[in-house]
C-alpha cells in the first residue's frame, strides 16, 4: 500500500450502477439464469472493455438488465458502500438512475428506498445520492421522475443532474426541469464536455444554471468558459481514467488536468464507473502523479479542495477538511521518514 491506498477520500462523480463490484454482478447474472457470453468473472471483466462511448454504452445497457428487482438495489448499494469504506473513501455524493428501470416495472420512489436499505448496512462512509435523469427520455417524461424522487428527497437525496447522449439530446430543453429542481430545494448537476464539445457545456451552463458540471472534458479547448467556471465557482467534476478509457481523450498524458489547473478551476477527481473501467481513486492520483508531476502534497491539495466542492454547509465542509488535513499531514510525514 501506499499514501494513495491510505490517504481519506471523497467521491463526487460516481454513479451506482457502474461500480458494482465484479462478484456482485457475477451474482446477479448468475440469479437471472447467466448469459451465454460471459461464462466466468474473466469474461465479465473482459466485457468492461470499451473502444469508445458507444461500446461503454451498450454494455451498461447490458448491466443493467439485470438490476430486476429492488431487492438488487439493496444488494449493490450494501456492497459498492463497503467497497468505497475498504478504499478509505470517508464522504461520496452518488449518482443514481432510477427512470431507466421503468421498464422493469420497478417505481423510482421504491428504488431509493431500496437503496437507502442498502447504504444503511455499511459503516465508515456516508453516502449522499443525486439522482442523474436520463435526457434521452425527454424533459416531459423526467419532470414525472423529479416528482416522484421529491416524495423520498428525505433519504438523502441531494441533488439531479442529466445524462445520456449528450451529443444527441441537448441541455436547454431542461431547463424548465431544473428550474423546477431548484424551488423543490435540489441541487444540480450536469454531465457536458464528455462526448460533444465545449458549446454542450456553454448551452449547459446558460439554460440549466448548474452548481457542478460532470466531465467538462472539452471545456479545456475553451479559455473563455474556464474563466467563466472559475469566476462563476462552477465547480467541475473531473474522471481523468474514464475519459481514456473511453475515448473522449487519447491517452493519460493528453488529458487536460493542467489546463483545468492553469485557468484556477475549481475541480474534485472521481472515478464515474469504477467497476466497468477498472479503477480506484488511488490509480487516478497515482496516474496524475505519474502523467503530470503533481508532487505527493499537491495530490493531497487536490484531495481537500474536492471537499470544498462538495454539497455539504460551510460548518461540515470546515470539519471535514480539518479530519482530512490531519490526517493526510500525519501519512505525509510517515511518508517522508520512510515509515
């Protein structure tokens, strides 16, 4: 192990459904009669193999066929709750998708519930949930959704956000959504940058108003909005692994993290779906240590300031970072003396 293994941690883009672990998902196939293209772990993990956005897609689809029941939300949610404890992740504000699982006849109010049941069985990490609507389905049909996850807002739900084809269903028809969003006391969110360019994220950012944008990937072609981030503290929510591992970048060192960094964006760096792409928080700092020089102390920097854009009051953020701080101080020297 090393100080990356060790350091606390904190999640602001990650969603449910992609990091459930290898040996739940193998459960589940295995609960709805298997598939006959994955016979064993090493052929799922081999079907977490993307060329690019379009092949991630279709096996995500594919996943989530087998979330049937709300008895499987329970089930992920215990177990992705107990994999982020067993990474020292302290604090993770979750996506969840609960309008793609209509077809199944499972109602998305049930689904937080089953979830909460879920997230209730860990300990040693708190879990908030943002509920991520699908835009593919259209403003109209995901107002209904807005209603319904309002009735269970109680069980943790911070905020919405919208994702799907973002380079086929634009963000200003929701804007009346996220309008609406905010007078019911949500938060919100927005995947832009990841698979269209930086207009996604300007259209974003003038109709929906967002508090953190998701990726902002190609926003880094754009000065002008980075300023405009970093003026407006639109804080964005960077995935530097997932971005390569899908294509949107072409390989770790052409990721934009610098640029993010010379314009004074406010950032936090997430995993988005660590179960289909293989990664930890840890292997993100260490990739940016090792990609782009960030010293040990300035990963660490990176760490508290995800804190700091995290939706949480002044008072918690304070704390949290103050735990965070000592804690990291304290690994640090360790580190330093070779301990």
């Amino acid at each position: 192990m090393d100080i990356y293994d060790r350091v606390p941690k904190i999640e602001l883009h990650v969603h449910l459904e992609g990091a459930i672990p290898a040996g739940t998902m193998w459960s589940l196939i295995n609960k709805y009669g298997g598939d006959p293209s994955v016979g064993s772990l090493d052929d799922l993990r081999r079907r977490f193999v993307y060329r690019d956005f379009a092949g991630f897609i279709d096996t995500w689809t594919w996943k989530n066929g087998f979330l049937r029941e709300y008895e499987d939300f329970t089930l992920i949610a215990a177990d992705v709750a107990r994999a982020f404890a067993s990474q020292n992740i302290r604090y993770a504000e979750m996506f969840v998708s609960p309008s793609l699982f209509r077809k199944s006849g499972l109602r998305p109010q049930e689904i937080i519930h089953a979830i909460h049941r879920g997230l209730r069985q860990a300990n040693d990490v708190r879990i908030q949930l943002v509920v991520d609507l699908v835009r593919d389905y259209g403003p109209e049909r995901e107002i209904t959704t807005l209603y319904e996850i309002n009735e269970v807002k109680h069980l943790g739900i911070l905020g919405i956000g919208i994702g799907g084809s973002e380079h086929e269903y634009p963000p200003e028809p929701f804007s009346g959504l996220y309008e609406r969003a905010r007078k019911l006391g949500f938060r919100t969110d927005v995947h832009a940058g990841e698979a269209a360019g930086p207009g996604s994220v300007w259209g974003a950012i003038r109709s929906l108003h967002p508090d953190r944008i998701g990726h902002a990937t190609s926003a880094a072609r754009d000065p002008a909005l980075l300023r405009h981030c970093a003026e407006h503290a639109i804080a964005l929510e960077l995935c530097p692994l997932s971005n390569v591992r899908t294509g949107a970048v072409g390989s770790h060192r052409e990721y934009p993290l610098l640029v993010f960094m010379e314009y004074g964006t406010h950032f936090s760096i997430n995993t988005d779906d660590p179960a289909m792409f293989g990664n930890l928080l840890a292997d993100e700092y260490r990739m940016i240590e090792q990609s782009f020089g960030i010293s040990r102390r300035g990963i660490c920097d990176i760490i508290l300031n995800s804190v700091r854009t995290a939706w949480m009051d002044e008072a918690e953020q304070k704390e949290l970072v103050e735990v965070f701080s000592a804690e990291i101080d304290a690994l640090m020297n360790v580190d330093a003396s070779g301990g």
